[in-house]
C-alpha cells in the first residue's frame, strides 16, 4: 500500500525502543546453538503452549520429567525450549525479527516462509532434509513437499497433520428444538427463524430472556457454515472464478453472507460478546447453555465442550448443522490441506543435523500396529507412561482422565511434555482415520459426533484454491486482510453501512490486489 514503507518504518522503530529497553534488562534472551564444553550438539527451538492460560510460574520448561525424556532419548543433543502460548506466538516473532535476536528453531507460516526466506531470516534445508528426516520425507508427496519450498528450496521442516485430524463444525441445540416443537431448518430463511426462537422464545425454559441464537469468536469467526451457505469462507480463502482464483472476501455472495449476518445482530439474536471473544470465552458459554447455535472444533465439541455441558445440564443435546447448498448448488466445508504445519531453521543455526535428528526422532513411524506416523510425546499420550495430553493438544498433560479435566485441575496436576506445533498426531489417509476416530469413540474418548464431522468434511470439504504463495502474496495479504477483518466486523455490527464493503473492494484492488491474484493464479493452475 501506499503509506507502506512509512509504516515499515515506524514498526521498526516501535521494535528498536522494546529490543533496546529488552537488551537494558538483560540482554538477548535465545541461546544459539552450539557444541557445548560437554562436548553436545545445542540448540533452541520456540514452541507453543495449549494451556488455557499462563504457563504456572514454578514450571521450569527445560528442568522437568518430559526434559529429562530427551536427555535420555538423544544423549547428544541438548535442547532450550522456549514456550509461548499461541496468542502470542506473532508477536513475540515480530520483536524476535525487529531484534534480530531468534531461536534456531520456530514455527512458521507459508507467508511468513517466503518473508523470512526474502529477509535472509531461515536458511533452507535442502539435503539435510532428505537424508535425515527419512521417517516423513519418505510419506510426502511432491504437491504436499511444494507447500514447505520457495523459490526451488526446502525451508520448511513438515510436521504430520491430516486436514481431518481436528475439522471445524457448526452445531444446534437440539433439545432447544424440541422444546420450542420447532425441526432442523431446511434453509437460510428458516434458520432465521430457529434463531430468533432461540433468542426470544425462552428455548430453555427458565422463564427468563437469557439466551442468543448464534455467537462466534472476535469479527465473527467460527460461523462457518452460514458464510458456507453463500459459498464463500471468513478468512484468507480463494476460490475459481472463471480463470482467476480471487480471494472470497471481494465476491458478491460475501456481501450477501453479511447482509444476512448484519440481520441477525440488528436483531439482537447474535451475543454481541461475538465481537471481542476468544474460543475459551465462548465455549464458557456454550457450557453454560447461553448460544443454541455454535461453531467449533470437533476435537473440542466431542471431548471437552459436551460432556461439560451435559453435566451442567443432563438434557443437553446437539445436532451437527450442514451448510445449506450455496448459489452453485454445492455444499461446502471448511477444510485444510495436509502437510501444512511447518517450521524454520534461522540462518543462525549451525547444529541443522542436530535440529533434523531430533524431529526425525520426534516424529516417528509406528511401524508395530499401524501405517501412521506419532510424535514421541503422543506415544507417551498413548500409553507408555499412562497418561492423556490430548486434550491441550500440546505439550501440557496431566495424569487423570480426558473427561476429568478442568483447568484448574490441570494447573493442579500439569506435567510438562514437549509436542511440536502439530495439529494431530497422526498423519494417515482418511479411511484409516475413521478407524481410529472409531476406536477413541469405543473407548469412550470422543462423542461420536467427531466422525459425523470427519465424514462430512472429507465428503464436502473445500480446500482454499491457494495452496502455494509468492511474494506479492506475501508482501500485500497481511494488511489487505487486516482491513477486511475490520470491515466486516464494522458492518455486521452496524457501525458501517453495508456500502463500506465496495470500498473494501475498491481498496483491494488499489493495493496490489489484482497483483495477487494474477500471482496465486499462476502458481496454482
Ligand atoms: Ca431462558
């Protein structure tokens, strides 16, 4: 954009006064890597955390039993972790970048793969890879090993991860139904309808105006299957118009998802919460049977968010809510690609064989019962040492039951296990994953309404259309989407006239828009 450079510059000297204010306190905070006196390969890897709040102050994340795992399982190496929770996860990179001061090891996006690649930040790891990460390089297809290259080279370090391992779904009340006689509804107009029901026909019965039809998380994400519904997806996704991949959020049928969408705050039938809440914020109040209708993850709905809610209130029952046929008459699904989840070596790192063992270790074949891929950490999950890191997805495990947790049990019990940034942890074809989603139900792990998720997703999932970026995509996507997040947050809630969606329109295409397209629709023809 046009001011770009200006900005550029004041982040840059907003990073200098933190780094230096960060350096007067005590310097640098990443150890490089290194062979150590002791004669053992270091480096430091940041990593995050699951757990629904701050890392407790006594936990020492490189002095704990899950530690002393890798000092026992690779003699040799010697690694610093660094853990942050996943909503600070940018910014702490931000001021990493600005300070010059990063780990050896860090998560990364696509977009910032090609940014840090440009910026000489992660160096790439052509050959290494190959030769020692045989125990996933072996697994890969090209087109999954194309999303993890730049410009011909491997920067990106894979972790396993299945798009169905954890898919996002929609789901209803369906006691609130059946105590207002009302059925599933069969389009947009009589989920309206159902909506307002639930808002203002005291679905639950307490005589009290206590409820909302639909709630979301912050600029109405997680309402997937009503923007499915048009056709078109919240967020960063493409889709094929004529012989373009254009991007949903400039596409007429977006302007009549929030229209519909403005509808339902106007009148009162979203929690305006909607608009600042987090996940945890608004499972608290699905729990507490404040929204008839939600979306969320399978792993979190099945596992965690309905047996929470049943034992708050025994009657409590959900129904899995399909998108309804879009314009095209397809029905869509949210769904991602396999083989996404990646990390960066920065160019600071001199010990990459030892970096390229230890994931090579993390992520080990289970050649003894099944042709899937675990990380050690969920071998511990699965039954080694007896205990259950599933629910926090990473990292953090406690030693009671999955359906026992609370979070101030888990601070009580917490453990520290180490698990790199994946989303699942297997990384399997997705018949062999409806087995294994079968066998978590039998044993009592997961509702059920975990497979209805995976089986519909994999039956109508639409990946976004942008597999592989470049750099124009990289340079203007980032500002481009935070301005879309601010309009259509601005209009559903009323404080913008739907007209402020053209001239989101007009400002894309003034600020290097058609560029991207013209971009990602070479790269993924
Ligand atoms: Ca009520």
């Amino acid at each position: 954009m046009r001011n770009q450079g200006a900005f550029k510059l004041l982040l840059l000297i907003f990073l200098t006064v933190i780094i230096t204010a960060h350096a007067a306190a005590g310097g640098g905070q990443y150890q490089g890597s290194a062979v150590t006196t002791s004669g053992k390969k270091s480096f430091s890897i940041l990593n995050t955390s699951y757990l629904q709040g701050p890392l407790p102050p006594d936990v020492d994340v490189n002095n704990n039993k899950w530690a002393d795992i890798f000092k026992k399982e690779l003699p040799d190496i010697d690694i610093n972790w660094i853990i942050v929770h996943p909503d600070q996860l940018l910014q702490r990179q931000n001021i990493m970048i600005g300070s010059g001061d990063f780990p050896d090891v860090m998560p990364m996006t696509m977009a910032q793969m090609i940014q840090w690649a440009d910026m000489g930040i992660v160096q790439h790891v052509d050959g290494i890879y190959q030769r020692s990460y045989r125990n996933i390089y072996n697994f890969l297809t090209e087109d999954d090993l194309k999303l993890t290259k730049y410009n011909g080279h491997q920067y990106g370090i894979s972790v396993p991860g299945n798009r169905l391992s954890n898919p996002g779904m929609m789901y209803l009340r369906k006691d609130w139904l059946d105590n207002l006689g009302l059925s599933m509804p069969r389009n947009l107009d009589e989920l309206y309808d159902v909506l307002h029901a639930f808002t203002f026909k005291d679905p639950d019965g307490n005589g009290q105006h206590d409820t909302y039809g639909l709630a979301g998380t912050i600029n109405f994400n997680q309402l997937w299957a009503i923007f499915h519904s048009f056709g078109v997806q919240h967020g960063a996704n493409f889709s094929w118009v004529g012989n373009q991949l254009v991007p949903d959020f400039i596409r007429p049928e977006m302007r009549d998802a929030i229209i519909y969408l403005t509808r339902l705050y106007r009148d009162g039938i979203i929690d305006k919460d909607t608009l600042v809440m987090n996940t945890n914020q608004l499972e608290d109040k699905v729990v507490r049977g404040i929204v008839g209708m939600v979306g969320a993850t399978a792993s979190g709905i099945s596992s965690r968010t309905l047996p929470n809610m049943q034992r708050a209130n025994p009657n409590a029952r959900i129904e899995y809510f399909l998108p309804f046929p879009a314009p095209d008459g397809n029905i869509y699904l949210p769904t991602g690609r396999n083989g996404t989840r990646m990390y960066g070596v920065s160019v600071k790192c001199t010990q990459v064989d030892a970096v390229m063992q230890f994931f090579n270790w993390m992520i080990e074949q289970d050649t003894s019962t099944l042709p899937f891929f675990n990380l050690n950490a969920d071998k511990i999950y699965n039954g080694t040492l007896g205990i259950d890191s599933a629910p926090l997805g990473t990292k953090w495990v406690v030693e009671m039951p999955q359906n026992q947790l609370t979070p101030q049990a888990t601070i009580d019990l917490y453990r520290f296990c180490y698990r790199t940034h994946s989303g699942t942890m297997q990384a399997v074809g997705d018949d062999l994953l409806f087995e294994i989603t079968q066998t978590r139900i039998d044993l009592g792990l997961i509702d059920s309404i975990f497979l209805t998720a995976q089986q519909y997703t994999s039956k109508y999932g639409k990946p976004n259309g942008v597999a592989v970026m470049g750099p124009v995509y990289a340079e203007y996507m980032n500002d481009i989407l935070t301005y879309w997040e601010e309009t259509i947050a601005s209009i559903i809630s009323g404080s913008r006239p739907i007209t402020a969606f053209d001239d989101f329109v007009r400002f894309f295409y003034a600020n290097g828009g058609q560029r991207v397209i013209d971009e990602v629709t070479v790269m993924n023809r």
